[in-house]
C-alpha cells in the first residue's frame, strides 16, 4: 500500500501506474472534489498539516510520499521517528520547502545559482539591488509556486513598495534577474538505495509563470550543457538524499558558466516532467513509485525524436468531452490527459502529449499539439476554423 498525501493531479496520475504494477494507492485528500478521489478506491478527506490526520493516514501504508511539498517537516519527522516509512525524506524535502535553504545548498555544491541574497527588510533589498544591478526578483521563501510569490523589481522605488512582504517579518530571498536564452528542465528519479536515473533535458515554455509547453529532448541544446544539466541534477539528488522523482528547472545560460543557472528544485513528479508518459519508455509517475518503493528503475529512453507536452486551462469550453470528437480527430497520435477538475479560467486542468511521427518536425508537433489543446480548451472548431493553429 502506498499514500499518498495530496489529492491533486499528480497522485492523480500515480493512480493507473500504482495499478499496473499492482499496488494499492491511498490519497489523503484535501476534499471529496480534488482530482485524485475518481481515480483511486481509498481517498480520505482530512488536513495533511494535522499530525494526529496523518498517523491516522500512515496506518497500514507501506511507504508515504507526496503530490505536494507543503506538509510540515515537523509533522514527518516524527512520522519517521515512529517507524513510518516517509519519502523523499524531510532532510531532502526541504531543499523543495525554502529556496533560502535551497540556494544555499547549491552554493556548497558548487553548482551554478543566480546572484543571491537572504533579505530581512527594504533597506537590504535596496542595497543588494543596488551591487548586484536593477532589475532584481524577490522571491517568497516558502508556498510560492506557477509564479506566485514573486515580484520583478525594476528599481529602488518598486524595493520600496514591498512593505506587505516583510511586515510578516520572516527573511526573504533576493535574486538577480538573470539573463537567460530559454528555460530548461533536468528530470531525475533515485531510489532509497541510491540507484538514479536522468530523461533528456527538456525545453519549458512558461506563460504568465505557468509552465504551458515542453519540448522534449530540448532543440539545439548543446550536448555538453545538457550533459552537464543532467549531471547536475543526479549530483543535487545525491546529495540530498532525494528519492522519487527530482525536477531542477533551469535558466539557459549561454557564454555563463556550463550554460545554466538553477532556478527551482521539485522533489516529486512534476509538470516538466508530464511529456515522459506517452514519450519515454518509463513514466515519471511509474519512476516515482519504483523509486520510493526501491524498486529498480525503469529505462528512461525517449520514444521519439521529438515529444510536446501541450497544457490546457479553462477556457471558452465548460464541457472538454464535446470537444473530444473534433480533438482527436485533429491529431490521432495525440494523447489527451484530464485532470478532473471543474472548468475555470486559467486553471490548470489538462494536457496534451504528441510523440512526433519519423520526418516530423519540432514546429510540425508543436503546431498540431496547440491545435489540439486549444480545441480542448475553447471548444470544436467550425469547419474552416481548424487551419492555422496557433503556436506556443
């Protein structure tokens, strides 16, 4: 029995594999309505910052891991010290929870930050935007994720304008902002017992902070930056003591260092990631689960030469299945994943994935994926209104 704290997409997604390899999955669900609950026959409703909700949850799990990094180091701590088998563990977790605590971490590895600084008040940020160079990016430590929790600062006079941040009197971190090509993402998977594996480095497209499109292997992306991506990214999970899946997402650097900075870490399976269940040979979400259960792992090849990723948010379309007729008449390799969740605008509640055919191109898989996806998204086209599909 696995659990699974988080009843988001993600555990959601956990849910077909934890079937194939016959295992049970339990999802500590933060309602009855949250993606995961359709998808798995145990989903108990209850509040993962409650630690007495939580041994209530481990009791009879085999091992607990997570949709989410937002439970309480505290709280799994003493899971662990009661004999509750938690990964990846809190020691590792945290490096996901604070991005202090984080870029510090890669600071002692010696691995490629961005200009940084831990700021406790506007004089601080002042003087740090001030040496490093304007604009900078201020950066909550801990919650923020899909942009939230930053602010670009283009000056002196928008420093001073942060008061609302640190009238709650906890540090926050400061950054340059870092001129950068295009982002990227490492993928890695490690097991309790130290086996790790690396998918291709991929491309992400961020729209509004919100990761919209991934091309995987990355286009053009230098071998040995992309080498030097992944090993960065096997290095940090060692490190850690990560196990499941690690996402590091990644600045483009050409002309800097090896060619990136590191932006952000993620210790369970993640929306970069998503292209590897119709593109890679093993899953992150199957990866994930061999991982925290220290099964061998899977082989982690790509299927194709080329694999898109395409998210859907809500939009003109309340009702995505009257769409599925047209969508999948557009493209029939392409592959549809619904999160379940009711339509709103904006809101994250699907994806497309399309493995290109041999003699396709990047462009050619792109198109034809935001095709799909904006079908999904605003509704069947009519008749003439299918050509032209827009692109990422």
């Amino acid at each position: 029995m696995i659990g699974v704290v988080g009843g988001g997409q993600l555990a959601r997604m956990m849910a077909p594999e934890a079937t194939n390899l016959g295992f049970d999955l339990r999802v500590l669900a933060e309602g009855p309505e949250v993606s995961a609950v359709a998808a798995v026959a145990q989903a108990p409703v209850g509040d993962y910052r409650d630690l007495e909700t939580l041994r209530e949850f481990a009791a009879g799990v085999d091992v607990i891991t997570f949709d989410h990094e937002h439970v309480p180091n505290e709280h799994l701590r003493a899971l662990i010290d009661e004999g509750i088998n938690v990964q990846p563990r809190p020691e590792a977790l945290i490096h996901a929870q604070d991005k202090l605590v984080m870029r510090a971490a890669i600071d002692q590895l010696g691995l490629p930050n961005p200009v940084w600084a831990r700021v406790a008040s506007i004089e601080e940020l002042i003087t740090f935007g001030d040496s490093t160079g304007w604009p900078v990016v201020l950066k909550t430590p801990r919650g923020g994720y899909d942009g939230k929790g930053v602010r670009m600062l283009d000056d002196a006079a928008a420093a001073s304008e942060c008061t609302d941040w640190f009238a709650a009197g906890t540090d926050l971190l400061a950054e340059e902002k870092v001129d950068f090509s295009r982002e990227l993402s490492a993928l890695v998977a490690r097991t309790t017992s130290g086996e790790a594996r690396g998918w291709p480095v991929v491309h992400t497209i961020q729209v509004d902070g919100v990761c919209d499109e991934v091309i995987a292997p990355a286009p053009g992306l230098d071998p040995a930056t992309a080498e030097a991506a992944r090993e960065a990214a096997l290095s940090i999970a060692e490190a850690f003591g990560v196990t499941g899946v690690m996402a590091a997402e990644l600045f483009e650097t050409p002309g800097r260092g090896p060619g990136f900075v590191i932006n952000e870490l993620a210790m369970r399976p993640h929306n970069t990631g998503h292209w590897t269940m119709n593109g890679s040979v093993t899953s992150q979400f199957e990866q994930h689960l061999r991982a925290v259960l220290d099964l061998p792992l899977g082989d982690t090849s790509a299927l194709g030469e080329v694999t898109v990723m395409k998210n859907f948010l809500g939009g003109a379309n309340p009702e995505l299945y009257s769409a599925f007729p047209a969508a999948l008449a557009a493209q029939p390799r392409v592959k549809i994943h619904v999160y379940g969740k009711s339509v709103r605008p904006g809101r994250k509640i699907g994806h497309v994935n399309l493995v290109g055919a041999p003699g396709q191109t990047v462009d050619d898989v792109r198109r034809t994926a935001t095709q799909v996806a904006d079908i999904i998204r605003d509704g069947a086209p009519g008749p003439a209104s299918t050509e032209g599909a827009r692109t990422a």
